[in-house]
C-alpha cells in the first residue's frame, strides 16, 4: 500500500465518524473529528478507527510501525507518514 492510498483510507474511515459535515483532507487533525467518549467502553470511534486502519494495513500485507503515542494530536498526512515510514 502506497502513502497515498492509506491517505485515502484514512480520509474515509475519518468521514465515517464526521457528524459535523468536515471537510477531511490530510491536514485534518485526528482529535477534532475522533473521540475517545463517544461509545461504550473501549467500542469508541478513536479505537474503531485506529483498528479499521491497521486491518486495511493487514489486508494488504503491509507492515505499519507502531503509532506515534500523541497520533490523535497530529494530521493524517503526518501519521500515514510516520506509520509507513
């Protein structure tokens, strides 16, 4: 999977999650669209999206670096970056 094609995956996984009609580009921050409260236990839109991205990574037999600790805080360009690097 190429940086360009988790970008997009990323994108749309963020869209899915978006209840305020963001525009989701690769400078879009992570915390401003994702929660950590808006579940039920661990079942949130941060842990779901996160488990979504790293099963698309999976499917495609690529091997991601673990996620930066401060990921929620940093865009999607700068996380797609930081995990394929």
């Amino acid at each position: 999977m190429k940086n360009d094609e988790l970008r997009q995956v990323m994108r749309f996984h963020l869209d899915s999650f978006d209840t305020a009609e963001t525009v989701i580009d690769d400078d879009t921050i992570h915390n401003t669209i994702l929660k950590e409260n808006d579940g039920f236990g661990p079942s949130n839109s941060k842990n779901i999206y996160k488990l979504a991205v790293m099963m698309t990574l999976k499917k495609q037999n690529k091997r991601a670096k673990k996620w930066p600790a401060n990921w929620m805080e940093i865009s999607v360009g700068d996380l797609a970056d930081s995990i394929l690097a």
